[in-house]
C-alpha cells in the first residue's frame, strides 16, 4: 500500500522498534511531511530525524519532521493539508495513530 505524502503521527507510539522500518517506508513511498503530534513530540521528531539523515552519505534521504506538543490532532491535520509539497497541490492525508501495540513511553 502507497503511504500518503503527508503524514500525521499521533503518540504515543506503540511500538518504537517499528518506528525505524516506518521511516524506510516513508522514504521508499516519497512521503514529503512527518508532523508529530502528542506529548514527547520532539523527541520523536528527534528520532525521526536521524533515521532519516542516517551517517549523512545519502543527500536525497530527506523528509520534513515537524513537531506539534500541546496541539490539537485537528490542528495539525490543517498544518499537514496546506503544508505545500513540492509535487501536488491537494494530496490524501493520513493519520498514523499508533505502530503497533501500545508499549510505548511515548
């Protein structure tokens, strides 16, 4: 299944081991926006992050991360649909609520 170019993540996260192969996917799907909504929001952003740069060799591993602690999920959903890709105008959203079980401290 093709992700959505702009994704919403609500924490807490269920699984963080899943959270790495998320982010591959991400990358392998074209994915343009990973906004993190919840408490923790900049850890994860952080985390995020640097599945993304990796060891910094690879120049077109790139996504933008945004983190939105203390907003609501409908406000970050509005964020994420006028967040200006560089491909399309009006892309599908998604909203990833957890990965996997919730065993998270996030």
């Amino acid at each position: 299944m093709k992700l959505a170019p702009r994704i919403v993540l609500q924490l807490p996260l269920g699984n963080p081991d899943a959270l790495g192969p998320f982010v591959e996917d991400c990358l392998r799907h074209g994915v343009v926006l990973i906004a993190v909504v919840g408490e923790n929001a900049a850890a994860v952003e952080d985390l995020i992050d640097d599945f993304v740069i990796g060891d910094g060799s690879d120049r077109s591993r790139f996504i933008v991360t945004t983190q939105h602690e203390g907003e609501t999920l409908e406000d970050v959903m509005e964020f994420a649909a006028t967040f200006n890709a560089r491909s399309e105008a009006r892309t599908a959203l998604a909203c990833a609520a957890c990965i996997g079980p919730k065993t998270s401290p996030f």
